[in-house]
C-alpha cells in the first residue's frame, strides 16, 4: 500500500548536504527548517526505503502528516472492525 503524506509538487531538488557527527545527530540547515516550518521540538517520522535488504534512502515527514495520512488510508478499512459490538 502507498500512502501520500502531502500533495507535494512534483519537484524534487537537493536542498541541503548535512553531516552527521559521531553521536548519530545531523543538523538541519536554518533556512530549510524555515522553509519547511519545522519548529523546535517537532517530531519528524523518519520514512526507510529498501532496496535488495539495504536501506538506500530516507526521508523525513513531520510526523503530524503521516498520522493524518494513516488516519486517511487506513479509517475506512479499520471502520466496520471499530463498530463492532464486544
């Protein structure tokens, strides 16, 4: 199953290059948290993609999205399970 976490415009670019120190903590760039009204102390989902049992990408959400987007896809399936009586 595929879900859209946002309806993002079809325009990927490279906007930062960040390096990671020896503690495992990256530092996004000012000017991209700006851009992406990222605030302190937002969670951000980080989102694996594998290819032949390696992880070759990661992307990063903010996490509202994604449970907004699960809430989405899955609601409708989860539905007559909820409404169940016990």
């Amino acid at each position: 199953m595929v879900i859209s976490v946002s309806k993002c415009e079809d325009t990927c670019r490279i906007d930062a290059v960040v390096t990671m120190d020896a503690k495992g903590q990256i530092v996004l760039p000012k000017d991209l948290r700006e851009k992406a009204s990222i605030k302190p102390n937002e969670k951000l989902a980080l989102v694996a993609c594998e290819k032949n049992g390696e992880v070759c990408c990661i992307t990063m959400v903010k996490a509202d999205r994604l449970v907004g987007a699960v809430t989405k896809a899955l609601g409708p399936l989860l539905k007559p399970i909820t409404e169940q009586e016990v």
